[in-house]
C-alpha cells in the first residue's frame, strides 16, 4: 500500500480524478479567528483538502470547523509530529511566497535537504513539497523528480504572490497565474516522461479563469490562497470556494464529455 492509500477514500478520489481543491489558510497565519473562518468556508464550499500553519491547536480547530482532511505547511520538520498526532493528513514542505518580501530565499538544495528531514522523522505520512518558482523551469522539473526520489507523495508549485499581471480583466487573471501554470506544466511533463506516477498540485495565483487551466496542462488538483484568506467575511470566502469548485466541477464534466 502506498502512503496515498492512507489517506482519507474522498481525498483520494479526488486526486485520482484531478480534481482536488484545497485552500491555504497560510503559512504564517497562527490567527485562530480567522483561520476558523477560512476552515468553515472551505468545508461549505466544497473543497477537499484544508492548508494551514503547522500547529496542534489549529489543526483540531480546522478539523472541527471544516469537516475536511488538513495538511500543515512548514519550513521546520521538527514541527510536523505534533501536528499529525492532532490529527492532520499531509504534511508539507512550502508554501514558500510569505517568504519572499522578507528577502528569505530557498535553494533546490535547501528545499531538498528539508524533504529528506521531514521524511525521516515520519517515514510513513504523506509528504507534500512546493518547488519554489524562483527557479529556472528545467530546475523546478530536476527538483521535483529529485524530490520524488527521496520520498515525496505529491509535488506543489508557487509563484502568484511575486507574479506582476499588466492587464485588467481575464487577461491579467491569466498573467497572474502563468508563474505557477509553467511551473505545473514542466514538472507534470518531467514526472511523466520519467514514469513518475506522482500527483501534481497547482497553486497560487490561481482564479476560476486559470484553474481548469491548471488541470488541463497535467495537474491533478488546485491550491487556493490569498483568493479565499484575503476577503473579509465568511459568506465571501464561501462564495468563492464554489465558484472555484462549480469551475473545477464543470472542466472535469466537459472533459469526461468530450
């Protein structure tokens, strides 16, 4: 049995069928209030996988609030056990945007070394890591297939925080995501040329524009950030996750149709 067997049959599913949302509260963001809001909107919603910050007590709020599996996001390995023992599914290497204003900046051997710790302090849970965009594309492909070699179950890609669209509308929806879209299309292609049969998730920068996008060019599910955790109310931040899930729903339908 692989170590995504272990997870829960719906996230499972969803990633086989390349439809996984999941919805990234944020690194950094240790806020309890409003990481519970952004737990109930996105169990509301529709999506299948809840992202937040590496701690315990958050972890059970998540829990409780979204009725969804959790991955927690680190830089710090050490900090994984306590929250898997809260309960979370997945832990995570990344997401590492927040970083990037602070000048804090990760090498593929930095983000590689970080994988390998994480791996050996639980052997047996599903490890995520984010290849970060700051990368050349042909280095984001060797990280992700190196990163697979040592133990990694699903593959993440970043890039909209630093991304820079120039025009309105549905055209700078496509230039905020092209970062990340690059980035899913080069290690999907990677992973597959190489007969890797490991998930690739697509996110940051993402909108209902951009996310059927994501899977068309060979990722099998969407992370969503600042979309959600940005707004100010709950019924906002609902609104949103089905917006985004109806526009997942509805590429998957079209393409099964077609």
């Amino acid at each position: 049995m692989t170590r995504l067997q272990t997870l829960p049959v719906s996230l499972q599913k969803s990633i086989q069928n390349r439809s996984l949302l999941k919805v990234i509260s944020g690194l950094n963001n240790f806020n309890p209030e409003l990481v519970f809001r952004i737990s109930k909107a996105a169990g509301l919603g529709g999506a299948d996988l809840l992202d937040i910050a590496c701690e315990p007590k958050l972890v059970e709020q998540a829990l409780e609030a979204s009725n969804i599996p959790v991955c927690v996001s680190s830089v710090e390995p050490n900090l994984f056990p306590d929250a898997v023992k809260a309960g979370a599914s997945i832990i995570e290497i990344g997401n590492f945007d927040s970083f990037y204003p602070d000048g804090r900046f990760f090498s593929a051997e930095e983000v590689l070394s970080l994988a390998v710790e994480s791996r050996r302090i639980l052997p047996e849970i599903v490890l995520s890591v984010t290849v970060p965009h700051i990368l050349p594309l042909d280095s984001q492909a060797q990280l992700a297939l190196d990163l697979v070699d040592i133990g990694a179950d699903l593959i993440q890609t970043e890039g909209g925080t630093s991304s820079r669209p120039i025009s309105p509308g549905t055209l700078g929806l496509i230039e905020k995501a092209s970062p990340t879209l690059a980035g899913a299309f080069a290690i999907a292609a990677a992973l597959k040329e190489s007969n890797h049969d490991v998930p690739v998730i697509c996110a940051s920068g993402l909108s209902e524009v951009t996310v059927p996008m994501a899977i068309s060019i060979g990722a099998n599910g969407v992370g969503i950030g600042s979309a959600v955790n940005k707004l100010n109310n709950e019924l906002a931040m609902i609104a949103t996750v089905k917006g985004l899930r109806k526009a997942l729903d509805s590429f998957k339908l079209v393409s099964t149709i077609n």
